[in-house]
C-alpha cells in the first residue's frame, strides 16, 4: 500500500498537471481567438479592396430575354450562316455542343438578335489580365445560343479560338442577377478571364454570369 508520503506526491503531481493542462487549454482558446480574429481582419480588409476593385459595370445588353416564343429553327440542311465571313474568332464548349463564332465589337452584326455577341467594354483574349465578356439568348429559337449554358457547372471548360490560338477557360463562379440593362462582374483581377451571360432559365426577371479564368494558351 502507497504511504501518506506517496499519496501526497500522486495528489501534487495530479493537480499540477491538472493546472499545467489547463493553462494549455486556456491558452490555446486565447491564440485561436487571436488567430480567428486576425483572419477576420485580413478578410474584411480583402473585401474591401475587392468591393472596390473587381466590381465592374457593363454596358447595356439589349433585349436580353427568352426566346423561345419566337424565331423557329431552320432546318440545318437548308441554313448557311450569313455572317460566317464576318467572324473574328469563336468559342467552344463541347460539355453542350457550343461552336460559335464572334464578330469584331465594332461590327454591325455584333448583336445577340444575329449572333452570340461580344459586350462593349470587354477585353480580347490576347489582353493580358482582360476579361472576354460574351453574351447569348437562351430558349428554343435558333439564335438561342446559349439555351444550354444552364448545364454547365464548376470546373466546366470552354475553348475560345482567336488570332491562330486557342485560349482554355474553366469556370470558377456562376451567379445570377436581376434583369436591371446592366451587368455586374466580380472576378479575380489578376488573372485573364472568360464571362458569359445569358438570361436564366424559368427566370425571366434573372441572368445568369458564368466567370471562367484562363488555364492555357496555345497555338492552333
């Protein structure tokens, strides 16, 4: 049997590791809080200067809608693309069959009621650290370019080819909006990036803004 003299040695060593363990709990708690605030500062300091410099307004994208209640599809075998000698470059996106080609910004045939078109004030693919922002129908008409944009979700790429190179995008944000003649974009300003836009589907007062970022370049 343990004596006193033990006894009292046990209870000692018990509660200093007692006392010692709780100073590491407590302690612990106070560098975590720290730490959680000091992450919270960093984040509240980053989205301020996110706020401030991502937050892009878009000029007016008329007549952005659903189509499906007009404009039926020709039949393939009798359409031939009146503006195929006008285009500049195209985008792909084989997750739904997309492979479309894009006027000049400054064309007359730049206008989602002729073509998937390309917003004034957006940036080629050859700008460094630009942003390519193009802009579609949905519904069931034949210009309905994007009918199918709604399919694609995170991770998802599109190819966009222009002056002889293939740029490889993939999406890392969809958000939706409120129909106002106006687009917001919030995007990553340090890299290059791909934006479609398109009215969301079963929404009519919605659009959907699919942010894509470069992934690669290449020759064609």
């Amino acid at each position: 049997m343990l004596n006193i003299q033990n006894k009292n040695k046990i209870v000692i060593f018990l509660g200093v590791t007692l006392i010692v363990t709780g100073i590491i709990v407590l302690s612990s708690n106070y560098f975590y809080e720290k730490i959680d605030n000091a992450y919270a500062y960093m984040n509240n300091l980053l989205l301020e200067q996110e706020t401030e410099e991502i937050y892009e307004i878009q000029e007016e994208v008329d007549n952005l809608e659903d189509t499906s209640s007009f404009q039926e599809e020709p039949k393939q075998s009798e359409y031939v693309d009146p503006y195929k000698d006008y285009y500049i470059g195209s985008i792909q996106i084989p997750k739904i069959n997309v492979n479309r080609g894009f006027t000049d910004i400054d064309s007359p045939y730049n206008t989602i009621s002729k073509n998937v078109q390309v917003i004034k004030g957006s940036t080629y693919p050859d700008k460094e650290l630009g942003n390519f922002i193009l802009a579609a129908h949905s519904g069931n008409s034949y210009i309905a370019y994007f009918h199918d944009l709604y399919k694609l979700t995170y991770d998802d790429v599109a190819y966009v080819n222009y002056q002889n190179k293939q740029y490889t995008y993939k999406i890392v944000n969809i958000y939706e909006q409120q129909k106002t003649g106006k687009i917001a974009i919030y995007r990553d300003m340090t890299k290059s990036c791909l934006t479609l836009v398109t009215c969301t589907r079963n929404k009519k007062d919605k659009q959907t803004i699919y942010i894509l970022e470069l992934q690669e370049v290449k020759d064609l």
